[in-house]
C-alpha cells in the first residue's frame, strides 16, 4: 500500500472513531461527570528514579479532578481555573481511557467502568507522575 492510500485510511479509520461514541459497560462510562481524587503517586525523573509522594506534596497537580466526558474536559476542583481538553476517548475491555495533551505536557487515564478506579500518568520530556485512585459520581 502505498503512502498516499495509508494516509487516506487512517483519516476514515479517524473520522469512523470520532463519529462513533465510545461506550463502556458500567456506572463510570463518561455519560455522566465523574469527580476522582487521587490517593497514591510516584514522581519518576528521566534518569529512570522514582520516588512516591502525597498528592500535592511539592507538585501543582490537583487532588481532585473533575472528568466530563461528554464536555470533553477535565477542571481542576480547587477553583484555580485549571483545565485540559479531552483529545481521544477510547473503550477496551471495560476500561474508559482518556488522553489529552497541555503546556508540553501528555496525559492518560484508564478508569474502570464497573468499580470507577483509575491510573493516570502526566509525561513530559525530563520525567512523569503515576497516579492512582477513584473515581465517583457526584
């Protein structure tokens, strides 16, 4: 297959993605917003060194999040103001994953759609952040 044909099928493949809703099985699907607190964290360097550390101990993430979906937006609970766009969402296996990208930033979550747990991870060129907790709905 040629370049010009490849790139012509990922843009259907694309466009057949974004027209079709992601559907998870379970309570955390993303129909409705969903408020998750993070309840364990690592800090990991380049140099492949991780240390584990409280949310909000010496980091500018929040401890909690809010997650809407269908507004395509995660918000900050802390009334600072701080948001991201939700860029893919995808569903494999019972598991709503998120992704966006801010400020030279990527992030992922994977939430389970029966039990609302999650893990996320925020990377950037010299490090990253594992996180991990729930999510409910408020």
């Amino acid at each position: 297959m040629n370049r010009l044909q490849m790139a012509g099928l990922s843009a259907v493949v694309a466009c057949i993605a974004l027209a079709s809703p992601a559907v998870a099985a379970g309570k955390y699907d993303g129909s409705k917003p969903m408020l998750c607190a993070i309840s364990a964290m690592s800090e990991c360097t380049a140099d492949g060194k991780c240390e584990r550390s409280a949310p909000q101990a010496g980091n500018n993430l929040p401890t909690f999040v809010r997650v809407d979906v269908k507004g395509k937006l995660l918000t900050d609970n802390d009334q600072s103001g701080r948001k991201s766009e939700i860029k893919a969402v995808t569903v494999v296996d019972g598991q709503l994953m998120l992704q966006g990208v801010e400020t030279g930033k990527a992030w992922s979550i994977v939430i389970a759609s029966e039990s609302g747990t999650f893990g996320a991870s925020v990377v950037e060129d010299d490090g990253l952040f594992a996180l991990f907790g729930n999510c409910t709905l408020p």
